[in-house]
C-alpha cells in the first residue's frame, strides 16, 4: 500500500501563525528596549567625551569658554542676525573635539551670525564649517537633521546656507536668554548664574555649589528643517543651550507663563511639534528660552562639572532642577531629589 503524505490542515496553520504572532508580540517589545539601551549607553559615552573636553579647555585657558562671542565694541545686542557674532561656546571647544581643521576654517571675525551689512555676513562666511556634521554631538536615540532657513523668512535671502544639529547644549541658568532678572505673572525671579552664558569669566573656582551638584551640559532634540532647535553653531535657546525653567521633557513653565512649551524670538524659526517639540514664538530674542528634551524613556542624561553623567528623570522637583543649574546659589540639595 502507498504512504498517505498529511499535510497541514487549514486550523493547524491559522494556531502556528498564531503562536508565531504572539512570540513575535513579546519580543519585540524586548528587542526595542535592548536596542534604546544601546543608543543610550552611546548617548552617555558621547555626554563624557564632552565632558572630558571641557576640562581640558579649562586646564588650558584657566576657564569655561564663553556662553557666546560677543562682536569687539558690541555687549548689548540680541541675536539671530543682529550686530553681535552669534558665535556659541561649541565652536571655541572645537580643537578639544578633535576638529582643528574646522577651528582653523572658522572666521571668529565675523562669527556664526553677524555683522549685517546688509546680510549677516558671518552666517555667509562659515557656512561651510556649519554644514559638517560632528558625530560626538549626536545622539542615536533622535532623528539627524539640519537647519535651512524657510523661503518665508526675510524672502528667503537667508535661505542657502545649511547647517547641522546636534543633540547637547549648555545650561544657560533659570530665567531667559539675557540672563537677567525677571517678573512672571507679577512674581519677581531672580537670576541664578549657570555655568555658561554672557559671562566669558567662569572658572571651576566659581562653582561653590560643588562641581558634582551642578549641571553643565544636558540633551536636547533637533527640529525641524526649519526649526533652529539643535543649531549647537548659534547662541540661540534650544540651539547651543536650554534653560532649567523648564523640567526635563515638560512643556509646561516653573514659573507660570501661560505659553506651554519653547518660547523663541522668532515664528519663523519655530516649528511645534507637541508632545515632543511644543514651541511658541515670537516673544522677543531676550525673553526666549528653550528645556531639556530626549527620547530616552524617562528622562535626559546631564553632563555635571565633575565630568559624570546622570540620568536625571523626568519627574525630578522643578524646583530641584533649577537649583543643579545653578553655580552658587548656595541650595542644600540631597542625593536621592534627583
């Protein structure tokens, strides 16, 4: 007699691919967190690189460089093509990073925006150092993107030049981009120094508050093509720095302001995308200011002054971040608030 071959009946297979659906249904899930783990473990290394550049700047010029290059004869200017340079600290830390040629190429002269006569000629000039991409600025976790200036902007005479994104920025203090004293809502706010910012005379010394209780650098995420959020070349909030009135990955104001979300100098350089991105302009450049954001679940890695990275989450007391942003405002802070 002949060997009957049986196949699979129709219900046998519907289970298989049904068992194989449920597997695929609980691994993916594992497989997505182990590769989140590895983008974030090369997030930190990159945060420690950096920190390690930043204290061989300051063994070699006795200081944190400058929170931005001010223009010779001009300390009282906004920015984003104004007469000042526009230029922010990561440019001056180039040769730490590694890119001496690039430091090499720069025109500190004219800067990463201004002088305008009649177009910013910095923003012209270095065009081509602003469009090369500096991989220990980029975080795996975020999409890469680059900034053009919209057609819609000043009829897009500033439309050309394109420049790259990165995913690191300084702490620029607690209140806005001047970094003056404030009233929100008619409550007084006070200025706590950061580490970096207008003032270019910042050394270790100046941290009485503790090297490892303050925050030097902390993630942000890249905008859109349009959105200068991410343009670590300019000294533009949620650009090169972000400012603690906002907690990690919250849109929503410490101090009160009725706007949720990034608050920039210009719409045209703002492109909202809530949750992640939120945004609102124009208010005026001194009054912007720009928070801390990252896809990392639960919170954004900050680089603290003695060089170790944290994770600090998104929960942390508002009040407690303001505070690691501040260099002397002489908090008592314990070790378990963040």
């Amino acid at each position: 007699m002949k060997a009957r071959h049986r196949g699979f009946t129709l219900i046998e297979l519907l289970v298989v691919i049904a068992i194989i659906a449920v597997l695929i249904a609980l691994l993916l899930p594992a497989v997505q967190a182990a590769r989140e783990a590895a983008r974030r473990i090369q997030c930190v290394n990159n945060v420690k690189q950096l920190g390690i550049a930043i204290h061989n700047y300051h063994d070699v010029n006795g200081g944190l460089p400058p929170g931005r290059i001010w223009a010779a004869g001009v300390n009282n200017c906004g920015y984003n093509f104004f007469q000042c340079q526009d230029t922010s600290w990561f440019v001056l830390m180039l040769p730490q990073f590694e890119q001496g040629n690039l430091a090499n190429a720069f025109n500190f002269s004219l800067g990463s925006g201004g002088p305008l006569a009649p177009l910013p000629l910095g923003f012209f000039a270095n065009s081509t150092v602003a469009a090369t991409k500096i991989a220990v600025f980029q975080c795996p976790s975020d999409r890469i993107n680059n900034f053009q200036i919209t057609t819609k902007y000043v009829g897009g005479a500033l439309s050309g030049p394109i420049a790259t994104k990165g995913n690191y920025v300084a702490s620029w203090g607690n209140t806005q981009w001047d970094q003056t004293n404030i009233t929100v809502n008619g409550q007084s706010v006070n200025y706590l120094k950061s580490a970096f910012g207008h003032d270019g005379k910042i050394s270790f010394a100046s941290v009485t508050d503790g090297l490892s209780n303050t925050v030097f650098i902390a993630e942000i995420l890249q905008g859109d093509l349009n959105d200068i959020r991410g343009v670590i070349w300019q000294s533009v909030p949620g650009g090169s720095h972000f400012g603690s009135r906002l907690p990690p990955n919250k849109p929503k104001d410490t101090y009160g302001s009725p706007l949720q979300g990034d608050q920039l100098n210009q719409s045209f350089f703002c492109v909202s995308e809530p949750p992640y991105l939120p945004c609102f302009g124009p208010v005026g450049d001194r009054a912007a200011f720009a928070g801390s954001r990252s896809h990392h679940p639960g919170g954004v890695n900050a680089l603290y002054g003695d060089g170790s990275v944290k994770f600090v989450k998104d929960s942390i007391n508002p009040i407690v971040w303001i505070s690691l942003n501040s260099i002397n405002g002489g908090e008592v802070l314990s070790a378990d608030s963040y």
